[in-house]
C-alpha cells in the first residue's frame, strides 16, 4: 500500500538546505528512503535502483534519518542519478506524488 488510502504514495523533500542539483538529489533520495522502507515493495525496487549508482549510506547520529551521497566525475555525472529517481518515481505502478518545500 503506497499512500495512506492505498491509491497513491506521497513523498515530501524539504530543499531548504540544498545548495546544488548534488544536494537535491541526496535529499530527494532520503525522502524516498524514508518514506518507502527497504522492507515495502516499492522499497526493494528502490533500493535495488539506488545500489546500481553507487550511493554511500549513513544516518543521522541525531534523528536517526537515512543520509545518502554519492561521488561524481564530473558536473554531467550528476544528471544521470537524477533522471533515475524521477523515472523511478513515475513508473510505479501506482502514482506517486513528490512535495517539494521550501524553494
């Protein structure tokens, strides 16, 4: 079951702290964590995705939040990880909605 009513999933990314398209992507990835567990269906799939980027993962000694980062090559290798996760996003079967705040 993806959203609270079964019908759709719901992902909320506070960007307030994102300085870079690097920055969004992490937190765009912790939300998705967050909100999908790796023991959800849509979790598996996600994770199985995010592995095949090469993500390094951490929480947070505070919240105990998952934290995500990745290492790139160069400027062009950031555009990659992130068409994946929003391709992700959009082929589930079921919609998934994405709130992104503080803009």
């Amino acid at each position: 079951m993806l959203g609270e009513r079964g019908d759709f999933g719901t992902v909320h990314v506070d960007i307030h702290s994102s300085r870079n398209l690097s920055d969004l992507i992490k937190l765009l990835t912790a939300a998705i964590i967050s909100k999908f567990p790796e023991r959800t269906p849509v979790g598996k799939r996600f994770l199985k995705l995010v592995k095949g980027l090469r993500p390094v993962f951490s929480f947070d000694a505070i919240t105990g939040a998952p934290q995500v980062q990745f290492n790139y090559q160069s400027e062009s290798d950031k555009e990659y990880p992130l068409q994946q996760l929003l391709a992700f996003i959009y082929e589930q079967p079921q919609p998934v909605v994405v709130a992104i705040d503080e803009f």
